[in-house]
C-alpha cells in the first residue's frame, strides 16, 4: 500500500510555518508498512487544492490531508474534498451539538460559523477528536481511501494514534518497513555514490528487498536503507548484511550504522580510550565544545574549550608566541598547532584541539580568502604528537563554522581508530 500527504494552509507556504504533521504521519505509516510517495502542500486555494487532490486519488492507494477543518472561511478542506468526490454536504446536527456543548462548558456561546465544522461529505466516517471541535472525516473512493485531518498536532496526533492507524493496518498487509542510516564523512555524495551504486541492484534482488536513498547533508552524506519485510528478524538481517558492504566499500569514512552522531562517535571512543579532550577555538566560537557536551555523559571525557577569539587571548591563554602570529598570521598551520598543544598543556589532557579560521563575510585575503580554517589535533605520547589540516569551506558564516567543527570532530575520530 503507498500514501500520500496533503498539508493544507497558506500559512505552510511561508518561512513562520513549518508542515511537522507530515514527517509524523510519514513515520507512523511506515510502522506499519505503508510507504509514503509523495507530500505536498497546497495554499488556502480551492481549484489548487481539488487538481492536487484528484491527482493523488488516481495514483495513491491512501492519501491523507491535515488543516482545513477549521471554521472560518478559508478552511476549505471538506467542501473540496466533496467537489472531488462528487457527493453533496450535509450539516450532522450531532457534532453541532458537540460544539456547542465544548463552548458552553467553558462557559462560552457557539459561534455560528463554527457549524461549518459540522458539513460532513455524504458517505463519510467521522473520526473522532477529543482534543479539538473538527472531527476527521474517513472517505473511499474506487480503490482508494481518503482521510481527512485537523492541523493542530495536538489534535491530529491524537486522532491518528487512536483511530486512524487501527483501520490502516489490516488494509496495511504484513509488510513492514525497516530502515537504517548510515553517515559517511570525508568523501563527496557523487564519491560515495560511486564507491556503493555496484552493491545497489544485489541488494534490491535479495529475499529481503532493500531500497537505497543517498542524502548529502553538512559536512557529510548519509545512506537511508530500507528494508521490506514481514518478518523484522529477517529485515534486520539483510540491513546487517547490507551494511556489512557497505564498510567494506567506503571502510573509515563511514563513521556511524546505528544512528549515532560524530560526536557521540568521537565521544565513545574518548571513553573507551580512557581519555580527554579540551578545545581551543577561534573562529568556531565554541560550537565544537558546544558539539561535544549536547551528548549526555560527556563529562566522562571533555575537559574545558576556551574561545581564544583575539590574537591577545591565544597569546594570554594559550601561550601562541607573538611573533609566530607575526610572521604566520592568526589563521595558519603554525598557530592552530600552538594553541592545540596550549590547551593540551594548560589542561594536562591527552587530546588537544585547536581551530582557527575565517568565517566571514569580510576578513578574507587573496591567499587565505573567507572559508579558510586550520585544524590541529594533539595527542600526548603519539609521535609526531599532532595532525593539522588546512581547509577551504563554501558557504555562508554558519556554514563555515559548522563545516569547521564536523572537519574537527572527524580528525580527531579518526586517529584514535587508528590507535584503537
């Protein structure tokens, strides 16, 4: 069985709103193996939203909307939904009375334009809502089944869990999907896909289909496999084995199958190493420790960051030379080195780490323009005892900065693999 969705509001339309119902109605679906093939949003629009919907009905076995149900004039859900289907509204006189019973026991009088919330398409369901005035509406049409819901998540989570997925699911089969996430770093999505698109077909025509999306986010590419089956032993074992490949295919570059991120990647092995870490940052602004410590129990392994923003506070507080910043500028191998062992040094730990860039606008030169940043990492008792690394991001300040500390975090992973 495949779905779509349907989020309806002019208000998903513009940068205030964001359509969350989707991603939640996406993953309860495929819960219960129904695979979403399309999610779209439509404006507070009539003849949009029926051309949106007749197209879903006639290539969808399931489509859902969600907003629309409301009372005021541009929720337009139900009467273009009964324009698609053809069939007439009637006013339930029951939900009328619902509402105006919700009103009076807050001690309130019933709007009269809240009866709109009481046009029901003839030969619908009504699905109940507990927790708001709109009642969902269940219709079917041909081979196809479609399900109206409210737009607060409030409501319409509710609503779902507690009706919508009891009549899914024997209409569902005994499929299930199954997914994993694999996170590459330090290769381009084009290179991973490359390394991997050979394993791609044998893993489709396994006993266990597995399907494949590749994703290139900040700083890294992930790998969404999905696995169908009516057995999850038997999808978890095709997802295991799928994996298997692909670290043989990408081997250190692919730093996390079981969802975990970098950091807490790079935070196991800190633990595991019986070792600590303290961050020197410039132009990162604290976004690496920052990074660091969002992972609970990382006061096993992270010492202190200190932002040595100014030429002042990395001479002060690191004890980078003077003239070393003289002769090499602030953002430079020599210095991001200087404040790696600082820090190091100053903390007693065994991993020292020291960024030091330029994230822009403005600041940039001929030789070192806006996006150069230099990593050094040190360990203590490692010969040499640092690695440094000089880089050149793309993109805007955030960017920068994010790109910085993901380069950061990955260095670091992948000497202590090495010494593991």
């Amino acid at each position: 069985m495949n779905a779509e969705i349907i989020a309806v509001g002019s208000e998903l339309l513009t940068p205030v709103r964001i359509d969350t119902n989707s991603l939640f109605i996406t993953e309860r679906l495929n819960e219960i193996g129904i695979d979403v093939l399309a999610k779209t949003i439509v404006g507070d629009d009539r003849a949009t939203l029926h051309a949106v919907l007749m197209q879903a009905l006639a290539r969808s076995d399931l489509v859902i909307t969600t907003g629309g149900l409301g009372p005021t004039d541009d929720d337009i859900t139900r009467d273009v939904a009964a324009a698609v289907l053809s069939v007439p509204v009637d006013i339930n006189e029951r939900i009328v009375q619902r509402i105006r019973a919700r009103f009076e026991s807050r001690g309130l009088r019933m709007p009269e334009i809240n009866v709109r919330q009481a046009h029901v398409p003839r030969g619908a369901t009504l699905l109940d809502n507990p927790n708001g005035t709109a009642p969902g509406l269940w219709m079917e049409h041909g081979r196809s089944v479609l399900v109206l819901l409210p737009g607060p998540p409030r409501e319409m989570q509710s609503m779902f869990d507690a009706v919508v997925r009891e009549r899914l699911q024997p209409m569902a089969g005994s499929r299930r999907l199954y997914r994993r996430t694999l996170r590459v770093t330090g290769r381009t999505e084009s290179h991973t896909e490359e390394a991997v698109r050979s394993a791609y077909a044998r893993w489709a025509q396994g006993a266990v289909p597995i399907s494949t999306t590749i994703l290139a986010a900040l700083g890294q590419i992930e790998l969404h496999l999905t696995a169908q089956s009516p057995d999850a032993e038997s999808a978890r074992l095709a997802l295991d084995r799928a994996t298997a490949d692909t670290r043989q295919l990408l081997g250190i570059d692919l730093y996390s199958t079981d969802g975990r991120t970098l950091e807490q990647v790079v935070g196991d092995l800190l633990r595991e190493n019986h070792q600590r870490i303290a961050i020197a940052e410039s132009c990162t602004g604290g976004l690496l420790a920052s990074r660091l410590t969002d992972v609970p129990g990382s006061s096993d392994y992270m010492e202190r960051g200190v932002v040595a923003y100014s030429d002042v506070a990395k001479v002060e507080w690191l004890g980078v030379a003077e003239d070393m910043i003289a002769a090499h500028g602030a953002v430079s191998e020599p210095v991001a080195i200087a404040m790696a062992r600082g820090i190091r040094d100053r903390t007693n730990v065994d991993v020292g780490v020291g960024v030091t860039g330029i994230a822009g606008p403005g600041g940039g030169s001929e030789r070192k323009p806006v996006g150069t940043v230099v990593v050094a990492v040190t360990r203590r008792g490692a010969n040499p005892d640092v690695r440094v690394r000089t880089f050149r991001f793309l993109g805007e300040r955030m960017l920068v900065k994010s790109q910085a500390t993901q380069a950061a975090l990955d260095i670091v992973r992948r000497w202590l693999l090495e010494t593991r």
